[in-house]
C-alpha cells in the first residue's frame, strides 16, 4: 500500500448505503500481499471513528462489507486497515486516497 491520506483519490458514497462494498488494494515491493491466513480490520478516521471486520485475499484485496451506521456521518475518512498475521505480528496498512460520505 502506497501513501495514504487524504490527497488520493475520493470513494464517494452517500449518508446510510451500504454498496459499494469498499475495495482496496496492497502490494508492496514484492507484488500483491498474501492475506491468507490473516485477521483485518478497519478504521475509517475522519469526523468520527467507524471500525470493523475487514477481509483480504490471496491477490492483495482488502474488502470492507459496510453494516449498518458505517456511513450514517458525512465528511472525508482516511481508511486504514489493522491485520495480524498468522504468526501473530501487527501490521498497519493506510489505503491511499480516502471516503467520502455525502449527503444524498
């Protein structure tokens, strides 16, 4: 994953919808990171704090399944995603660019 923060690209999505689900991708100098195995989940850091479970792939994609009151605040969230590898070590993951939640 790349360079996170708020000056990439916008996920806009509207105040209560639930699609679409949010993807990111990680590679890292090696290519696409193996999350088999992994326990992730998210932060969306902005105007309040929205966590959850989060999932990843073999091909490096990170998928966020929004629930119910994820998108209820609008405003501009820096997404980043907290695994634990099999082996049990912490890695923190800032996807680049940010959501953007509008009112509809």
């Amino acid at each position: 994953m790349s360079c996170g923060g708020l000056g990439g690209p916008a996920f806009p999505i509207y105040v209560g919808d639930l699609l679409p689900i949010y993807l990111a991708d990680a590679r890292d100098c090696d290519g696409a990171v193996d999350w088999t195995g992994w326990s992730l989940t998210y932060e969306m850091r902005g105007p309040v704090t929205v966590t959850g479970d989060a999932t990843g792939d073999a091909e490096g994609r990170m998928t966020i399944v929004w629930e119910d009151g994820d998108t209820d605040f609008p405003g501009d969230y820096e997404v980043v995603f907290l695994g634990e590898s099999p082996d049990g070590k912490p890695r923190t993951f800032v996807a680049r660019g940010y959501v953007r939640i509008i009112s509809p």
